[in-house]
C-alpha cells in the first residue's frame, strides 16, 4: 500500500475542497504567484504541514508536471481530541490516551499503535509538525491497527495537554528524570501517557505540565529502550491498574 500522491496547483486545490485529509504538502522554496496564493488560501485552517523544498525534491518524488506542489493523502481522516473527550465521557468510559511528542520513527509509531490498539487505548496523539504521522509504513508495521485505533493529529500540544487536564484527565510523563518506579505510581481512572523521543525526550514545557513523572528502570549497560517497547510497558501497567490487578 502507499500512500496517495497529488501533484500540480490546482489539484491539490480541488484534493483540498473535497475534503481530502492532506497528511503533509511539499511546496518549492520560491513558489509564487496567483495560483499559489490561492493554494495557500485553500489549506488555511486546515493545519496542513508545509514544507518547503528544492525543486531537486520534487523532481526526484516525480518526473510529472508538479508545478511545484506534491501532496500526500494520509491513509485515515485524522481527529480532534476535543470532539472525543466528551464523547468518551458521555458514554460513561474513563479515557485513555497516548500521546507521542516528537516521535518521528515511523515503525515504531506503528508498534505503538499495534500495542495501543490491543489494548484498549482510546486514541493517539501527535503533534501536526516534527512529528510521525500515518503514512503507508506506520500502517503496515501496525498491523492495520491505525485503521481503527484514532490518531489525533494537533497544532498545539501544551494546549492539548491543558485542555486534558481541564477534563479531568491525569497527564503522566515517562522520563529518566523521574524518581518514582513506573510500577509504585497510580496509573487509574482518566489518563494521558506522554512518550518523548529517544534522544531528547519530552520537552520540558510539556513536562511541566505533566501531573507525574515515572520511570522504568533500566540496570544494563544501555542508557534508555526502544520508545516501542517503553510504551507497551507503561501501556499494559496502566491497564493491569485500570482492571484492579495492581
């Protein structure tokens, strides 16, 4: 499966009007004109990652007439964490998400998916820009996990995570710079796990945020485990408290 590709101004244009979710648009670096303007004009408040590239780029994803503008249909219809919380709630569930912050390796995006999916985790969150998103390979390596699990794509993540905290949602960080065990941390009721990249981790305006920190011990040599396996470790904890094992 890949993922669809749109070329040219005015294609893209009508994509955008018929309501196709545009995972990311590459436009070339001196794009100008009205019929760019106009494009521009079209994906307005739609929060449609643009990047900006060498027509090299363009000429190298193809040979067609692009007129510097490729855009890549995503695979599902992203969502919006405010249309699902009260959802959730009126329907007498206690949500619980995962919320990816600056990871940017798809496979283990789709491993975490996978993992997410199996275990009743209500929806994924990820940032709109430097983020994953769902492509053809996080689809695949899900397992088609992604074409049930929503993913929740936002602009502003501190925003995302005051508006959780409003709803009465638990945000809790996994990050090395916390002191307690990942196992000795209460992990029920409405909850948001937050994932950082494994170089950097979460970053620490959103940290702040958070209403815990927990860890997972690591006693070998390797500083810190893949973020896929990370994540199924808090996700399936959380679930062995949400169902009074702990």
């Amino acid at each position: 499966m890949e993922n669809e590709m749109i070329f040219g101004i005015r294609a893209v244009i009508e994509a955008v009007d018929a309501g196709k979710e545009i995972d990311r648009l590459l436009v070339k670096k001196d794009l100008q004109g009205e019929l760019s303007k106009e494009l521009f004009s079209a994906i307005r408040g739609y929060d449609i990652p643009v990047q900006r590239v060498p027509v090299e780029k363009l000429n190298r994803i193809t040979r067609k007439n692009h007129q510097g503008v490729i855009a890549f249909i995503a695979p599902v219809a992203y969502q919006h964490v405010e249309d699902l919380v009260p959802t959730l709630f009126e329907k007498g569930k206690e949500p619980f998400f995962v919320l990816l912050d600056g990871i940017t390796d798809v496979r283990n995006f789709g491993a975490i998916a996978r993992t997410a999916e199996c275990a009743g985790v209500n929806a994924i969150i990820i940032p709109s820009r430097n983020s994953v998103s769902v492509n053809a390979d996080a689809v695949k390596t899900s397992a088609g996990a992604l074409h049930v699990l929503p993913v929740c794509r936002e602009s502003q993540i501190a925003s995302t995570i005051k508006y959780l905290k409003n709803s009465g949602i638990r945000i809790v960080g996994a990050t090395e710079k916390a002191k307690l065990d990942y196992t000795r941390t209460p992990l029920k009721g409405p909850i948001c796990l937050i994932m950082g990249a494994e170089d950097k981790g979460i970053p620490q305006e959103h940290l702040a945020l958070c209403d815990e920190w927990v860890r997972i011990p690591v006693m070998g040599q390797i500083e810190s485990l893949n973020v896929s396996v990370a994540a199924g470790i808090l996700i399936y904890e959380t679930v062995k408290q949400r169902n009074n094992e702990y």
